[in-house]
C-alpha cells in the first residue's frame, strides 16, 4: 500500500493562496467591468452631442455609477425624458427588439402635460433662435405625432460589448 499524507500547513497555505488569487481576479474583474462602463458612458455622450440637440443638463444627467468591491457597474440617464429620446414617442416609437421589453414600460406614458411640453420647447427654441410662434405648432406635431427615436444609450453599450467581453476573456489570474 502507498500512503500520502499532505501536512495541514501546507493545505492551509495552499488554501491561503488561492483565496488571495480569488480576490486579485474578482478585483481585476471589477476593475475590468468599470472600464466597460466608462466606454459606454463616453459612447453614449458622443451619440448625444452628435446628434440630439439637448442642453448641458442633458448630457450631465448621463450617470456612470461604479460600485467598488462589487463585479457591477452602470451607465444610466437621470432625466425622465431620456427613454422618450431613447426610443421614441407615439408612432415613431421605435426599439431593437433585443431592449423591447424594457422598452414597453415607456410606450404610452402620459408623464407630462400639454402645458408642460409648451413650456419644454419654448426653451429650446429660444436656444435654437427658433420664433415664438413657431413653439404651439412644434408642439402639437409633437403631441399628435410623437417625436422619432435617438438612441445614445443602447448603441452605446451594443458598440463597447465584445470589447468589454473580450477584455474580461483576456484576463489571467
């Protein structure tokens, strides 16, 4: 019979180790799924300064938010109008159907007032050096026919995922 014995402090080392090695990957994980985000946040305000004509609250309001220690992270918009511009409005409400789901909870929302919506474009017209009389009639092409889909923040991450699945691929202990 051949009997092996390993002593107990070389399993506990060996234990040691390899929790060590488990907390360096899950913090180079980590590290790895923040700097996904940050590429999508940076793609997302890149799709709304080249082609959504929005004031600087507007491209403040995209969030990244990282949680340290943790293998989650995201990139979020903070005004309640961003899924409108996101997706569309009305009959031009338009989505991949890969986010339709999510999607779906905005289709049909009456969040706002006509009123409201009056108030919304007169400011951006006065930015865009657009007449007084032109607001009422904006705005009720808007409420009748909805405004076309401007997507920023999906592309975004649809642009950045293989990189960022690559990039988690590529890593080593």
């Amino acid at each position: 019979m051949i009997k092996m014995s390993i002593p107990s402090g070389a399993i506990n080392k060996l234990n040691k180790e390899i929790k060590d090695a488990q907390k360096i990957y899950e913090q180079k994980l980590s590290d790895e799924i923040n700097k996904g985000m940050m590429m999508v946040h940076i793609s997302a305000q890149r799709n709304i300064t080249s082609q959504i004509s929005v004031n600087n609250t507007f491209m403040a309001s995209l969030i990244p938010e990282f949680k340290v220690g943790t293998l989650e992270a995201n990139v979020h918009h903070t005004s309640a109008h961003a899924p409108f511009i996101e997706f569309g409005t009305k009959r031009k409400f338009s989505v991949d159907p890969a986010y339709a789901k999510y999607a779906s909870q905005f289709k049909g929302s009456k969040s706002g007032t006509f009123k409201k919506l009056l108030e919304n474009i007169g400011v951006w017209a006065k930015k865009a050096s657009i007449p007084d009389e032109a607001v009422f009639p904006i705005a009720l092409s808007i409420a009748r026919n909805g405004i076309p889909a401007k997507p920023f923040l999906y592309p975004a991450f649809e642009e950045n995922r293989g990189k960022i699945i690559n990039n988690i691929k590529k890593l080593k202990i």
